[in-house]
C-alpha cells in the first residue's frame, strides 16, 4: 500500500477540488467530482501498458530519480501533460494569444474543445510515430535473447542488422497514412510525425551513451527522467482529446486524467520494486506490443475515429496473453 499514498493522498486532494469548481460552474459539485473520477478510472484502465513500459526503463535509474519521477514528474504530468500542452497546441493551431487561450479554456470550454480536437491530426501524428518507434526499436533489437513469438519474433529482431530500420519501417507507415488524409492536413501530419520521430532518435541516442554492456541500454539519470517524461507525453496525447467527448471542462479533465496519471506511477514503482519483470518475463513484450498497437490506432485514428476503450481493450488483452506465457514458461522452467 505504501507505493499508492502519494496517489492516495492525490486522490483525496483532488476529488473535493473538482467538487469546488464544478460549484462555481454549470457541472455542479457532484456532477464534476464523479466526471473526475471516472476519467481518473479510465485512464488507469487505459495505461497498464504504460506502467509496465515505464518499469522497463525506471528499474534502471536510481532511487532519487524514482522519487523525482513520483514527485517533479507528476507535476510535468498532470499540469505540463493534461493542463499546459493541451493549450500550448491551441495557441499554436490558433495563433491566440496565451491569455486568451486560458480565457477561451476556463470561460468557453465548447470552443476550446473544439479548437483541441482540431488538432487531433497532428497530435496523433507525433504521438504515433514516438510510440511505433520505441516499439519498432523493441521489435527489431538483435540483442534479444527470449523471443515472446518464438522463430517470428526471432527472424524479425534479425531485421534489426539492417542499420536504422525502424526509420525506414516507421516512416512508410506514416505515408502510407498520408494518403488517405485531406490535402489541408497532409503537411501538418508530416512535420508532426517527423518530429516524433526526431524526438524518440534523440532521447534514444543520448541514453545509449550510458549502456551497461552491448545488449542491456540503460537509460539513466536525467536522460531517463527525460525519457519517461516524453512516453508518458505520447501516450496521454490521446487520451487527453479523447477525454474531451466525456467533459468539456479543462480543470476537471485535468483533475481527472492526474488522478489516473499518478496510480499509474505509483504502479510502475510498484513492478519495479517488486521485480514484476523479472518473474514475468513476457510481460514487458506484452506491454511493448501494446504499445505498437496503439501507435497503429493511432495513426488509423488520423483517417477514421477510433475509440479509445478499443485502444484500451487491445492493450490489457495483449498484456494478459503474455502474463498467461510467463506463468506458463515459469511452470516449464521450474
């Protein structure tokens, strides 16, 4: 219990916050403190996979940076994440001025949502491409040596001789959805996706100085913190438009989605602590398998809508197939 207090005491903060605003607006109290928790919920739902990639790089980095993970980290998560991204993308699509994008935000939420689900092609974009490239990179690491898909995951870790492949792979993916959107969004998509890409190559490229040995990248320090910060971004990038279809009001789904961000923390230093990856050993490929499932969403998302339960439900789906391989390897093992 000692790993969710923070969320806990987050939790208790928070719900009687979004209590207090709804009173002030047209939700009301109750309606907005349920809202918050139900995207709390959702989000935890929607994120294990998440939790269980986040464990894969922070069992590598040191204690304080665990703590700044569950601490600064929560604060860039729920108000960087959930608060200022979402409309730092306004201005931008816009070309509003700051102040009267938090105006329009706190004062207008319709209008807001609807300039933030306006930017729905590139979000998914670049949130896309960093989360197919960190799967992609997983997929094609010849340095692997327990293969969840047997001989085909075996042949295709293979594929990763080929140098930059993932590169090449990632970028195909993202013409072959140009294609299909409107001329207007094409260039936008484009830029966003490249960045994306840029974005993973260059956190990836620095973490590599600080490998262990030649099969074992650790991500240490500030460079992992760093990292962590930028999946935690892709992934929250559609959940966090997504979450617009349930509430237009920015407080409360910041509320909300911070609650749920916090226990998935909490629960990634929960596996770690717990040495979850270790006694399973296919939970990891699980969680990177969903992950290049919602990249695919993702993008698909880009063309026709998606929902995000679907996401959601392919994620734990995944996940519970490779738990069920662990346990099933640990049995044969023994």
């Amino acid at each position: 219990m000692r790993h969710f207090r923070f969320s806990v005491l987050f939790s208790l903060l928070a719900l009687p916050a979004a209590f207090a605003w709804g009173q002030k607006t047209v939700l009301g109290g109750m309606q907005a403190l349920i809202l918050a928790l139900f995207l709390g919920i959702m989000e935890v739902s929607l994120s294990f996979d998440n939790a269980v990639v986040n464990a894969s790089v922070l069992r590598h980095l040191e204690e304080k940076w665990r703590r700044y993970f569950l601490t600064w980290g929560i604060l860039i998560a729920v108000f960087g994440m959930r608060l200022v991204l979402p409309l730092l993308i306004v201005a931008l699509a816009t070309g509003l001025e700051w102040t009267e994008v938090v105006r329009t935000a706190l004062l207008q939420p319709e209008e807001y949502a609807r300039h933030v689900q306006a930017a729905h092609i590139p979000i998914a974009a670049f949130g896309g491409m960093f989360l197919l490239m960190v799967f992609l990179a997983f997929l094609f690491d010849e340095g692997k040596t327990l293969h969840w898909l047997g001989a085909v995951e075996e042949k295709l870790a293979a594929v990763g001789k080929v140098e930059s492949i993932e590169i090449v792979v990632a970028l195909l993916a993202l013409l072959s959805v140009e294609v299909f959107l409107p001329e207007a969004e094409k260039l936008g998509a484009l830029i966003a996706g490249i960045w994306g890409i840029v974005a993973f190559v260059l956190t990836d490229s620095l973490s590599d100085s600080f490998a262990v040995s030649a099969q074992v990248p650790i991500r240490s320090g500030i460079l992992g913190f760093l990292y962590l910060q930028v999946l935690d971004a892709s992934f929250s990038l559609d959940g966090v438009v997504g979450a617009f279809a349930i509430t237009k009001d920015v407080v409360v789904i910041m509320l909300g989605l911070g609650i749920g961000a916090m226990f998935v923390r909490s629960l990634t230093v929960f596996l770690v602590h717990k040495g979850t990856l270790e006694q399973y050993v296919f939970l990891e490929h699980g969680a990177f398998y969903a992950i290049g499932a919602l990249a695919l969403i993702m993008l698909t998302s880009m063309v026709v809508k998606v929902s995000e339960v679907i996401a959601g439900l392919v994620g734990v789906s995944l996940i519970v197939l490779s738990l069920i391989s662990s346990i099933r390897y640990k049995a044969e093992s023994i």
